[in-house]
C-alpha cells in the first residue's frame, strides 16, 4: 500500500514541485494539497494521511498552530519545510516542539549540492517519518525552570594541538569518512533495559550524545531534569544546518538547569555545562595547558554528517578513554556506530534509545545491531538513568 501524503504550502509552485517528487516514488502519492493551516486541519480530519508536509509561514492559518491542532486531534507525522534564517531556526523548533517529526530547508540547493540527491533525500524522510504513523502521539514536554542568571563558560585563548592529538584525531576524521549512511530498513527484535536502580560503579568524565531525526525533543526531554551541578561536561552532535544551532542552544538554555552553549574552538570542557556542535563544522577534543578544550575544524571532504557524531566519538575515545558515557538517540542513518566502536573499544560505555520512542530506529538501531549497545533505554527514562549512573541524584 501506498504512503499517502498531505502537501501543505501557500505557493501552488511549491505544492506542485513537492507532489512531482512525491508522485514520482512508486510507493507514495499526494492525495490531496492545502494552502494554509486551516485546510490542512480539515483536510487531516477528512482524509487521514500518512504523512503531511507543511510550511510554516502561511495566510490564515500558520504551520506551527495548525501542527499543534493536528497533533490534538488526528495526530500525524509532520516534516516541516523551513527557511534557513534565525527566525526560521526559532520558528521550526517552535513545530518541533509542538509535534513535527522532521524537517528540511525549504530551498532544495540547501537539502543537497546535487538535486537527485535532495530529491532521494526529502523521498526518504517521507518514507521514516510514516513508520511513525501508528499510535503516534503529541509530545509532552513540562520545561524545567528558567534560570535568571545563567554563568557561560570561560574563553581560553587558542593555542596549538599537540602533535599527538593531531594525529589521533587525523585518523578518526579519516576513519569516518567512510562512515555508512544507509538508511537501516529493517528492525530486529531486542529487549529494553529496565532503567536500574544502582550504578554500574564506572567513573565517568565526560558525556557525549548523538543524534538526528526527532533530536531535538529528544535532547530537550533528556537534557531539562538534569541538575545545574551536573559532575561532567556535555558534548550534544544533533545533525542541523548552521543557522539552527545557535538558535537551538539558545532555546536549550533557557529551559535547562545546566549551561547549554554552541560550541566554539577553544571552550574548555566544564562540568554542568552542554557544548551544541555548531552545524556544518567538526567537532574535536584537544589537549591544551589546564585540560582539555575543543577544537571547532571546517569539515572535511568526503564527510556526511556536518557535524557528525562519529567524529566526535571518535575523538572523545583518545582523550578520555574509559570515561566516556556516550548515547546515541533517535536518528536516520548510521552516523556514531563507528565512533561508538572506538569508545567500546577503548572501554567506555555506549547507551542507545530503544526502538519503541524513536521518531526514526535508525542510528540506534545501528548501535544495536553491531553489537556496541550496553543498554537500550526508553526515551523518558533516560535522564533518571544517566543521573543514577553518574551519582547525581
């Protein structure tokens, strides 16, 4: 059977252009389009898509109020098409927030350099998301309370890598440039850890978490109970334009009990405070006078993911070794299955989201099916384990 989809947008060009696309795949079809937030309402009610695509900006009715009301009442995967603009970062976090399971840049040079490859890649967020269709439900998410007075990190001068982290870390890039982005298509049985009452006793340094698809409810679900004197520092890999960043970590912060910046080179790594990578860099981690700090590098060719958490774990393995709590949340693709084998490879320990609260199963099914997984948590349960793992209770 085929996927049916719901294309909401206020320009005819646009509703036109995203139908071709989708009517070209053999396994979707548009069977209807809207052109405001009131129609696509009704016309969710009327005939019940698998999947509706919906701008933001938009005459009567705009996309993130008519998100909030599908989500309420015929509850349906939603991408959002955005602008990649400040306001378009707030605006999208805003529909996240309210219950889109995605979204892309509105401009298709943006999604990807060569147009096949956007075409491939909007058919396959489409094909994702509706997996997502059955018992899907609006997010709840109760913010923690708003800091007055949130303290930034310091700003250490730049200095130069050491030799050895330079190259420790030139392997790791080019480790992961072969990293494989396949979607994971087919889901294999697994048993979810009840979240534990004690710790496992490991000494933990450092915290890193991955992820895509469905992150950034998810990040702001694990990241708001946890404490402001949380023991380590936090590195987060979200995969998100450049634009989006800077407006994400801001949203983050507000509602966090910990400091959540973006990151930029040179911060030092502080306990209780979350480092966002900033979108279309690499983030690395570097050896500098006083301790470890963060080296922010123009990616290179060849790499996927900007940011990719590969790299990033991959780094985090030589720097801390055995202290490493990395988790790998919702997400389609692959990216951190190869840096998770580097940090288990040195000892560390590896969390994935289990399949059930995944908008996408496919980053931490990778996780899973290699092998690398010490646990498998269910997305609400996550900050009470991390809080009992690390003794922060």
């Amino acid at each position: 059977m085929k996927i049916k989809v719901l294309v909401v947008d206020d320009s005819s060009f646009f509703r036109r252009r995203v139908s071709e696309i989708i009517n070209a795949d053999p396994e979707m079809e548009v069977i209807d389009t809207a052109k405001n937030g009131e129609e696509a309402i009704i016309k969710a009610k009327l005939l019940r898509p698998d999947v509706i695509t919906m701008d933001i900006e938009m005459p009567v009715l705009d996309g993130i109020s008519a998100v909030k009301a599908i989500m309420k009442d015929t509850p349906t995967p939603i991408l959002m098409f955005s602008s990649l603009t400040h306001q378009g970062a707030k605006s999208t976090l805003e529909a996240l927030e309210a219950g889109a399971a995605n979204f892309l840049p509105k401009k298709f040079e943006d999604i990807a350099k060569d147009k096949a490859e956007a075409v491939k890649l909007l058919q396959q967020n489409i094909k994702e998301i509706s997996k997502r269709r059955s018992g899907l439900r609006a997010p709840r998410i109760t913010p923690a309370p708003v800091r007055s007075a949130p303290v930034a990190p310091d700003r250490l001068r730049k200095n130069t890598m050491t030799s050895r982290l330079h190259t420790a870390n030139a392997v790791n890039v080019r480790h992961v440039a072969d990293v494989d982005s396949a979607i994971l298509e087919t889901r294999t049985p697994v048993t979810v850890s009840h979240v534990r009452k004690r710790a496992s006793g490991k000494k933990y340094n450092l915290m890193v978490i991955g992820a895509s698809t469905g992150g950034p409810v998810a990040l702001q679900k694990v990241l708001t109970p946890l404490r402001h004197d949380f023991p380590l520092p936090i590195l987060l890999i979200q995969h998100m334009p450049a634009t989006f960043t800077s407006a994400f970590a801001a949203r983050l912060n507000t509602l966090c009990q910990i400091t959540v910046k973006e990151a930029q080179h040179g911060d030092r790594l502080r306990p209780g405070v979350a480092y966002l990578a900033p979108g279309g860099k690499q983030v690395l981690i570097e050896s500098k006078a006083g301790g470890l700090s963060l080296k922010v590098i123009e990616s290179p060719e060849g790499i996927n993911y900007k940011p990719s958490v590969d790299i990033t774990f991959g780094s985090a393995a030589q720097s801390y070794r055995d202290k490493v709590l990395a988790i790998v949340l919702t997400g389609m693709g692959a990216d951190g299955r190869d840096g998770a084998k580097l940090l288990k490879q040195k000892g560390s320990t590896v969390w994935a989201q289990d399949a059930q609260s995944c908008v996408v199963y496919g980053m931490p099914q990778a996780i899973v099916n290699a092998g690398l997984a010490d646990e498998q948590i269910n997305l609400p349960e996550i900050a009470a384990r991390i809080n009992i793992e690390v003794g922060c209770r």
